[in-house]
C-alpha cells in the first residue's frame, strides 16, 4: 500500500464545491494586489480574529497563516522539479537562519522567511502585500501573537493585539450575578469524562473584550483615516451571522451515514469562512456547499461506495501531502470529521451594540467550546463528543510538533478515547507546512497497522 | 552563601513540610511570577513555587507529549509522583500555552475534592488565573481586577469557612513583600559593583520563592550586611534572558562563571527581574497588587504599544551602567515566546547598544547544560576585549 | 623556541608544532585512547618526530572536546577560537570560517583585524557532522576518502532531504531499495550536508572569503555543493584537519610573549 501514495499536495475532492476554493483563494489574493495597488489599506490578520470590524471599514485582511499553507504546495517559480524545494521549506530555512527555532510552527516560519526575502513578489500568488498594519489576537496559541509582532517590527507598522482570555478552568465560584451558570458540558454524555463544564463569560471578560474592540476600531481609524459606520458594520455582521447559521447546518449533513465529505475537503472549504467571514462571497459559497451536501445526503450517497470504517482527524492538515487524508479509503476508510476551528452557535444579533456582541461571541467561541482552543479538558471533550456525533469507529491524531495547541491534549485525547471508549488511534508526526520533519516510511507502517486494526474492529454501535 | 539560604535550598520539601507542621498553616503552590502572592501571604498562607527536578521522568509521557517545555514536563512528572502532596492548593497562571494547560493535568493527576456548594467548589484544589495577555492600560487593568476578585474569594472559602481578607490584611502583605523587593534592589546593587556574584544572588533570590518572605527579609539583612564588606571581584559581565527558574537552571549562572563571566543582571522568572519598583501604598491594596502585577514583562504578555520593542527597551534600561558586555538567552527548548522574540530583540541590542548576543536552548538536564560550556567559553572569550 | 597546538577531537588527535612563526611538524593520530592519553601519545610521536625533549616546548595550547583532560597542557582554548585563529593565519582574507569535524561543525565570523566577531554552532542532531557521514559509508558499503570524488561524478542526485540525521539514513536506504546509483546518492548525501552547513554560515551572515577547516573540508563533494548553495568558492588549506592545532600553537606562541 504504501507505493501507492502519490506526492501531491492536493486531496481527492469528495464534493464538488470544494473545487471552487482554489479559484477563491486566487482571487483572494489577486484582490489583494489590487487593493494596495489602489493605494488601499492592507492589514495582516489570523484566522480565529473575526474579519467582520476590518470588512466594514474597508481594510482588507491578509493572513500570513494561510500563506503559510500556499507555501506548503508551491515550489519555487511553479517549477514541478524535484529536486527544488518547496517554498515552505525554503522560507522556513530562512528564518532558522534568523535565529527562530526549528520547533517554532510552520505558519510562522514559513512567512517570516518569505518576510526576510526582501521579495514579497517572488512567491507563490505573487506573494503577500506588505501591511500596512498588523492585527492579532492571544487565543488559540502563543506563536501568532509573537510572530505577527515579529512581522510588524519587521516592516516597522502598527500593531494591535486584541486579548481572548481563554483556557478557563471552568470550575469556578459561583459569583454572586456574574458566573451564575454552570451548564455540565457534554451532560448528555453518559460514559467517561465529565468533569468538564463550561460556564459562559462573566462580566468583566465581556467588558475586557468589548473594550478591545472598540479601541480597535480608534486604531483602524487612526491608521487609515477611514470612519467606524456602525450601520456598515452590522451589515456586516448580519452576513457573517447568516454564513455561520448556514456553515452550522453543514456540519449537520456531515455526521449522515454514508459521510458525503471528507475531512480533507473540511479543512478546505473552510477557508471562505475563517478568512472571509462577512462577505457575500463566503455566505453563496457555503449556499452552494449545504445545497451540494443536502442532495448527497438524501441521495444516500457517500464519499466511497463501500464505506468500512468511519474517523476523525484530530489536527490541521499536513498541507504539503494532502493526498495522505485519502490513504484509507480504496480499503473502505474514510475521515469524516475535523473537530478543529469549530464551529460553535454566535449569540443573538444585537445590532445596537455590535461591539459586545462581538466580545460574547469571540469569547464564547476562545474561551469554551472550541476544542483545541478551549481548555484541555474542554478539548477531550469535543472529540469524544464528536466521536459519538459522527460515529467514529477510530482517529487519526496529528502529533504537530511545532503547533502546541494541537499537540499538548494529543496524548490525553489518544488515552481517553481508547480506555474510555474503546476507540482506537493512531499518529501523523511532523510539522504541517515544513516536509522535512516528515518521514513517509515510518508514518505508513503505523498507519498501515491501524488499518488492519480498524477492519478488524467492525463498526461501532452508538 | 548564608547557610540559612541553603537549607530552603537543597532540601526544599522537607523544609517545607516541617514549617507546615509547625505554623500549621496552609502551603499554596505558584507557577511563574505573574501569581499574585502578596494575596496568598495576607490570606495566612505560604505561597511556595513550584520547580522540576533533575530526576527520571516517571509518569508524565503518559499524559502529556515530549514536544514541550522540558521544565513544565518535570514540574509534572512530581506532582504525579506524589512529590508535591504537601500543597493545600496549586495556583496555576496562564503564562504560557503549556502553563495554561497545567490545571487540567494537575486536576487529573492530584485528584482533591475540596468543600463544594451546589455541585461547584467553593476553593478548587487548582486555581487557575487568567492574566491577561496585553498588558499595560485601564483595559486590562479592570479585567485583572475581575479575576484577582474571584482569586480572593476562593481563597476566602478554603476549607468550606468563609474568613474575609480585609484591606489591613493586604496591607500589611504589601509592606512585607515591599521590604523583600527594597532588599532585593540593594542586592542589585552590590552586584553592580561586584561585590555578589549572579550564582549567589540568584541563590538569595531563590530561597525567596520557598519560604515566607518575613523570614526571608531577616537572613537577607543579616546577609547584605556581611556581603557588603567584600572586595570587588568580577567576571566579564553579561545580561541573561530565560525562563523556568529553578535549582537545574541555576545551574547555567554556575557555568557562566565558570567560563569566566558573571551575570550581573537578568530577565527570567525570579521577581527581581521584574519587581524593580514597589507596590504603590498610597492606592487601595488590591488595585496596587494589580497595578504591580501587570508590570511584569512575562514574555508571554505583549505591551500595547503600536510599535512594540518591549523586550530590547526593558534589557536596555537594565543594562544602562552596568558594564554588560554581551547578552544570552537561556530557554528551554520549546519555549517559542522566548526563541520569537530573540531575533529582533538580538538586532535591536547590536544596533543600539553595540552588545552582541548568544541564544543557548537547554533540555533541562544538568549533563545539557553542562553540554554548551564551550559555547558560552568562546562567547566569553569573544565579547571580552 | 617551539610552541605546540594539541586539538583533541571526537576521533583523532592533532598536533601542530611552531617555530619562529613556522609550521615545523603537523600530525593527526586516530585513536580509541581517552583524551589526555591520546593526547600525550601524539605529541610525544611529534616529539620523537623533531627529535626533541618535552622540555623543549615553551607553552602547549590544547583544544578540541577532549582539551580539558590535556593535564600537560599550558593553556586551553575553544574550537571556535583556534579555527579563526589558524585559519586567519593561512588566509588573512578569511572573513568566513567553517569547521565541519567528526563530532559537529561550526561558523565563524571575523573582523578584517582576524577577531572573531559572531558563530554560530550545529543543533545536536548528528545530521551534516563527520560521523554522519561515517554511518553514511557503513549504510552504502564505501570508504569516507570515495565519497567526495564519487559523488562529484554523479550525473544526477538523489533526494536526501530530511533534516534528521536518522531519517536521511531512512532516505538512504528508500533510495538503495529503489535501484538507485551509489553515486547519485553520495551526492545527494554530500548536498543534504552542505545544506546543513549553509546553515549555520547563513547565521553568521557570510562575508568574503570563505575558509572551510576540519576533516570534512578534504571531501570535494561537500565543499563542491557547499559553493553551490552559498554561491561562493571555499579556501581550502592543504591540511584542513590540523587548522585547530595550529591555531592552539599560535595561542602557545602568544602566551609567552
Ligand atoms: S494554532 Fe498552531 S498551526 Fe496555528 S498558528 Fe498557532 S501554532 Fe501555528
């Protein structure tokens, strides 16, 4: 079997809209060009920071992070040579070079090389414009704030970091009028680990939050000279509270039997939404996605014909070999679910104050149910629940070794899961842009092993 | 060094267990500088931090990956050990992406069920802070403030009663920790001019960390005094950056000096590298907690400037007069706030301050650390003339 | 007066010896003795080799891992300073130093006045370091001296990409599985090391010219794709394996003066 894995850098695609990502991320960045071409403001942002507040008052967001992910399938100049590196792995030897740690995530690495080229243009898509400003947050992981500020040094324009304090140990007091409500969190659950509650932001982190976004919003206007329109912004937001009502009903289709997408074409087609939330065009391209997989669904038909087992991806995509997300399937096995950037319900519209709005919901979405980024035992309990939900008979769990989020809870979700629930696992080692950590042979024959397991083991019954 | 120092030192659980017994007074565990120990102190109890050991890794590779901090991962490994049982509480900040994972894994491993009210614990064997990650302004100043209010009413409820920590008791934590910092300023000082060496004032420093600061600040007087008598003597001097205090990175100021240098001052995660100033007493104690607290520059924390250069601006303005000529990192592996912010901070102090730089990583071993004395030789050799 | 220059290295000991600022004798000794041992055999062979008492050294420098255990030794300094300090001394248009021997390799860089002004060292995996390519002639059954001309003669190059000395062997072998020629693979070897020493010349910050000491600068195919990748040509001394040494003895001239 293991011949059989071609180096492409691109998966099978299992529905047909997922071929239309590519064509919006070239236009993406081809907007881009134009946007600084007309003299507009650029800002360098990250995924999990709501575009929303940057859409609405005209600054358009570039994300090193997905760059990042460009660089993972290009090598130099388009050439299909062997024997010429990928660009990521390029870019990354540049900034080992700088003095930044091999063990420092790929994204980062990856766009702080392209950064020190000193040729922005060079690069795959004609490269990203240099910012104008850079704009990241503290949720999620440590490196984004670190390493955006690395880049607004580098070239020398303001930089705003908006705070999500996330990560609670949600077993706090009970404080009179403020964490009043402490829901169990996956009390429906009846095996295992149920320890973990979620208890919604209190006050003062609304505040904290609100206060942020409001101050970012002075910073924008500062920088740009553009003005905050409050009537702009909540249009905006309407959008993207409508994209996420639509991107959750997605997920709803993907937990049918036979799965009607893959995991690979998950972690693809959530481009639009990550980093173009609040757009028309990200709001149609999901229309057209849920319409796909509605058919699919009643239609009864499945990614493969003869679906054996069902799994989960724990982790982001190894972005310089996509087609290893498909290795399972010509024995039946398929990945159906990705439980990372998840997605969570937004509070209720309150167009009067969209700025609080914005603050619950980034809140929300950091700081509780949003797997790899909540806590860890918050982030246990998301794959076991999305095991249960989308009837995973095992997992495949990304070691990412330079992205700590992913890896710290990967040995405890691989105990849970198996002790607890008899669902077994196995692992990708490497980083997800940099292929030289990567090594083929010994990943195969793990996972050649966890297959035979998986044909053995049956389905599991829920 | 004073032989008092020493015993809290080398044999630092035993000594606490034994204090323990005989104050009969609680004992909180703390992770990092950033843990609001002044509010420990007023609530009668004894805030201690929490260190790795040298010892085999028994039991952590079962529950947390080897890709982390190497300092964290033993600091684990003990407590599953049952090494850290003594602690009537753990106070765990959010310092990094592994620290803020550490209360899970403590809950798990050192299972505690503590007095609780409707199914919810009134003070939770782990207290977890969330310090905000931007620091400086009103912003965060409320947050904090909203966070330390819960902090203090956990530890209001230990053990199920509720025993209020009034102003006067944060006050009079204030003036004791305020001594301690006044202290360690003037143990900056004899460092300046030579009279202590980087080894032996982080050997001050340290016992600090594992035992009440009131019993601290005594040996300390008695200590600067007999220190202060000394002649001069130096190494070439250096300014150190790292992180994950503890006797096995201490050991690093060892080899320093072995190689002929000194540091004479540095930003790691004992409180004189961040307490330079005193909790202000004329403000309402706990705002002045806060406000003390939100000065740390944890390298987890960024600033709210526009144009951030935080890191070189802090090492600049310790090293203004102190003769220092070169400046090294000492991170743990995997310690990516530090190993981010080392390039454009190492260019900023060539550029500026014509001091060059040397990054050193460590696996927390001593045989590791010992490991990169070549380097730090050819380093010292290298800025001395 | 003679000065002597003992570098103490992961396999071999070498000796340089000095006199009125000349080079008088140079050795390298392989051996398995610990190092103050070896270390006294060598010299006492150079010795034997002038014809000359102990005693006749005014000062002996040593260098190299095992220098602390030269108890004969006058003085000690570090690899990274006898390299600059020897190889200044064969080409004082060396701005750029690297020394690639058994046990790692190392970048310096230095002021026109020949003072060392950055460097930078190999991370611990033994990928690009001598012994690497010693596993290397274990895994493809040659000998080290065959590598460098062998690999120069390759028409193609195989991948060896991984930055893991363990994985490349893995890589190694795919390649042997696949019918791959041993010199295409030898160059692939010798390019995935020089990349590995492009490396740390890039965190110097490469300046003109570029002096490459140690054991490993003797085989072509390295210093051949080390050019390539950085662009530049590489002095090469005739005897690259004893610029250490020779540095040690000019610290052991410098001392008595
Ligand atoms: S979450 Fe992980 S992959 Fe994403 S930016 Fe942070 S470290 Fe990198």
């Amino acid at each position: 079997m293991a011949e059989e894995v071609k180096k492409t850098a691109t998966s099978k695609k299992s529905v047909e809209t997922a071929r239309k990502v590519w064509p919006y991320v070239k236009e993406d960045y081809a907007m881009a060009h134009e946007w600084k071409a007309a003299g507009k403001p650029i800002a360098w942002t990250c995924a999990m920071l709501p575009k929303e507040l940057l859409q609405a008052m005209d600054v358009y967001p570039q994300n090193p992070e997905h760059y990042g992910v460009l660089t993972a399938m290009f090598r130099r100049g388009g050439s299909k040579d062997p024997n010429v590196v990928k660009e990521a792995v390029r870019f990354c030897k540049l900034a080992e070079e700088e003095g930044f740690a091999s063990y420092n995530c790929g994204y980062a690495r990856a766009t702080i090389g392209h950064a020190l080229t000193g040729d922005l243009k060079d690069a795959p898509l004609g490269g990203l414009e240099p910012p104008d400003m850079v704009i990241t947050t503290s949720c999620v992981c440590d490196q984004r704030g670190k390493w955006l500020r690395y880049l607004a040094q580098k070239f020398n324009v303001p930089f705003y970091l908006i705070d999500f304090p996330e990560r609670g140990s949600d077993l706090a007091y009970d404080m009179p009028g403020q964490r009043n409500a402490i829901l169990p969190y996956h009390s429906s659950l009846k095996r295992g680990v149920t320890d973990i509650y979620y208890s919604p932001p209190a006050d003062y982190e609304i505040d904290y939050v609100e206060c942020q976004w409001r101050d970012l919003a002075k910073f924008i206007e500062d920088v740009t000279g553009h003005k905050y329109d409050q009537d702009r912004f909540n249009e905006v937001m309407d959008l993207a509270y409508k994209t996420n009502e639509l991107r959750l009903e997605i997920l709803e289709y993907r937990k049918a039997v036979p799965a009607p997408m893959t995991s690979a074409d998950g972690l693809s087609v959530m481009y639009p939404g990550t980093y173009t939330s609040g757009t028309q065009r990200a709001y149609d391209f999901y229309v057209e996605l849920r319409d796909e997989l509605r058919q699919k669904v009643e239609d009864k038909l499945g990614v493969i014909p003869d679906e054996k087992f069902r799994m989960l991806w724990y982790g982001l995509g190894p972005w310089f070999n996509m087609a290893l997300m498909n290795y399972f399937e010509n024995i039946g096995g398929v990945f159906i679910y990705e439980p990372i950037y998840n997605l969570a319900p937004f509070p209720p519209r309150t167009p009067e104050n969209p700025f609080r709005e914005l603050a619950l919901r980034t809140l929300q979405q950091s700081g509780g149910m949003m797997g790899p980024m909540g806590s860890l035992g918050q982030t246990v309990s998301t794959l076991v629940n999305a095991a249960r939900d989308y009837k995973a008979a095992g997992i495949v769990l990304f070691y990412l070794i330079t992205c700590r989020p992913v890896v710290y809870p990967v040995v405890e979700i691989g105990r849970v899961l198996e002790e607890e629930f008899g669902i077994p696992s196995t692992t990708l080692e490497c980083d997800l842009v940099d292929e030289r950590s990567y090594n083929e042979a010994q990943t195969l024959t793990r996972w050649d092993a966890f297959a035979e397991q998986m044909l053995k083991k049956g389905p599991v019954a829920y | 060094m004073a032989v008092e120092f020493k015993k809290w030192l080398e044999n630092r659980h035993d000594v606490v267990k034994e204090w323990k017994e005989k104050n009969k007074k609680d004992v909180f565990g703390c992770l990092c500088c950033i843990t609001p120990e002044e509010i420990i102190y007023a609530a009668d109890a004894l805030p201690v931090r929490i260190t790795g050991s040298s010892e085999k890794l028994e039991m952590v590779d079962s529950r947390a990956p080897i890709y982390a901090c190497p300092f964290l991962r033993s600091c684990l490994d003990l407590a599953g050990r049952g090494i850290y049982d003594y602690l009537d509480g753990v106070v765990i900040p959010n310092a990094c992406d592994f620290t803020a994972r550490m209360d899970y894994w403590w809950r798990k491993l050192v299972p505690r069920a503590n007095p609780a009210q409707q199914g919810v614990e009134l003070c939770p064997y782990v207290l977890y802070i969330k310090h905000p990650e931007k620091i400086g302004g009103e912003m965060s100043f409320n947050y904090l403030r909203g966070e330390y209010r819960i902090f203090k009413q956990h530890l209001e409820r230990r053990r199920g009663h509720f025993k209020p920590i009034s102003d006067d008791m944060l006050s009079n934590a204030i003036s004791v920790y305020n001594e301690h910092y006044g202290l360690m300023e003037q143990l900056t000082q004899l460092r300046k001019r030579g009279l202590v060496s980087g080894s032996e004032a982080f050997e001050a420093e340290f016992a600090s960390l594992l035992m009440p600061k009131n019993e601290h600040n005594e040996l300390m007087k008695q200590y600067l005094g007999e220190v202060s008598q000394r002649e001069p003597k130096d190494g070439v001097r250096v300014y150190l950056l790292g992180g994950g205090v503890d006797q096995i990175s201490y050991m690093i100021y060892k080899v320093i000096e072995e190689c002929g240098g000194n540091v004479v001052y540095e930003d790691v995660g004992v409180g004189r590298s961040y307490f330079g100033r005193k909790i202000d007493t004329s403000k309402p104690p706990l705002d002045a907690i806060i406000e003390h607290r939100l000065d740390v520059r944890c390298p987890h924390c960024i600033t709210e400037d526009r144009f951030p250069e935080d890191r070189f601006i802090f090492a600049r303005d310790r090293i203004e007069g102190a003769n220092v000529k070169g400046v090294m990192w000492f991170a743990p592996l995997y310690c990516e706030c530090r190993n981010l912010e080392y390039p454009f901070t190492r260019d900023r102090l060539k550029e500026v301050l014509n001091i060059p730089a040397l990054y050193l990583e460590h696996d927390y071993t001593l045989e590791g650390i010992g490991q990169l004395k070549p380097r730090i030789e050819t380093f010292m050799e290298m800025v001395k003339s | 007066m003679l000065f002597a220059g003992i570098d103490v290295g992961a396999q071999s000991v070498k000796v340089a010896v000095l006199s009125d600022n000349k080079l008088v004798f140079s050795s390298t000794t392989v051996t398995d003795e610990e190092g103050g041992v070896a270390a006294r055999q060598a010299l006492d062979k150079a010795l034997v080799a002038l014809r000359l008492p102990l005693n006749s050294l005014t000062a002996v420098v040593s260098t190299g891992i095992g220098k602390d255990g030269v108890a004969f030794a006058t003085g000690k300094r570090t690899e990274e300073i006898c390299h600059s300090r020897g190889a200044y001394w064969l080409f004082p248009s060396a701005r750029t130093v690297l020394d690639v021997g058994a046990g790692g390799y190392r970048a310096m860089r230095l002021d026109n006045r020949g003072k060392l002004i950055d460097f930078a060292n190999n991370s611990k995996c033994a990928a690009g370091t001598g012994s690497f390519l010693d596993a290397v002639t274990r895994v493809l059954d040659t000998r080290l001296e065959e590598i460098g001309t062998m690999a120069v003669s390759a028409k193609k190059r195989a991948s060896v990409s991984s930055y893991c000395a363990v994985f490349a062997e893995s890589e190694i072998i795919g390649n042997i599985h696949r019918g791959v020629p041993k010199e295409c693979i030898l160059a692939g070897v010798c390019y995935s090391v020089a990349e590995r020493l492009a490396e740390v010349l890039h965190r110097v910050k490469i300046a003109k010219d570029i002096v490459m000491t140690g054991g490993v600068a003797q085989n072509i195919g390295v210093v051949k794709a080390l050019e390539e990748i950085v662009g530049l040509k590489a002095k090469v001394p005739h005897e690259p394996q004893i610029v250490g040494a020779l540095g040690a003895a000019l610290f052991a001239e410098e001392m008595s003066k």
